[in-house]
C-alpha cells in the first residue's frame, strides 16, 4: 500500500495496527510520489544465548584433531609468517 507522508501523519494508528494484523503486509510511505519510507512489522527477537548456542552445535560437529596437540599461542609468529619470519 503506498500512501502519502501527510496522509500518513493523519492515519498512524489505523496503518500501525494493520501493519501489525497483516504481518507481511507493508505501507509504502511517499514523498511527491517518490517512496521514501517503508512501515512493516518488526522481526521477532532472538532468544538470549542463541548465537552462543549454535555455535557450540556448530564446534561439536567439526572432526576431532587426531594425533600430537601443538601449542599455537607459544609460535604464532611461527605459524603465521613461516620459520624464517617476515619474507621481504
């Protein structure tokens, strides 16, 4: 639904409860027949700790390391620049 900016001023609570019933529904806010704006219903928040927790799904998912566990803290500079350090 396109509506102008005046016209909506007018009818924010009639658009806003619509918007609310209507779910996907959207008012298409105009300025000189140019859409400036859009009012629709906001997306459900996350629970709290969501992104936490898939992440932890996503870790107990990945292959185990087998074999010898190496420290990387202890070289890094190892690790990200090779033995013999900074190439120039």
């Amino acid at each position: 639904m396109k509506i102008s900016i005046s016209e909506a001023r007018r009818r924010l609570p009639e658009l806003v409860r619509r918007v609310r019933k209507g779910g996907d529904a959207a008012v298409r806010i105009t300025v000189h027949d140019e859409v400036v704006a859009e009012l629709r219903a906001a997306l459900p928040e996350p629970e709290p700790g969501a992104a936490a927790q898939k992440l932890l799904d996503l870790m107990e998912k990945l292959p185990k390391h087998k074999g010898r566990k190496r420290s990387i803290s202890s070289s890094v500079k190892e690790h990200l620049y090779g033995r013999g350090g900074v190439s120039r």
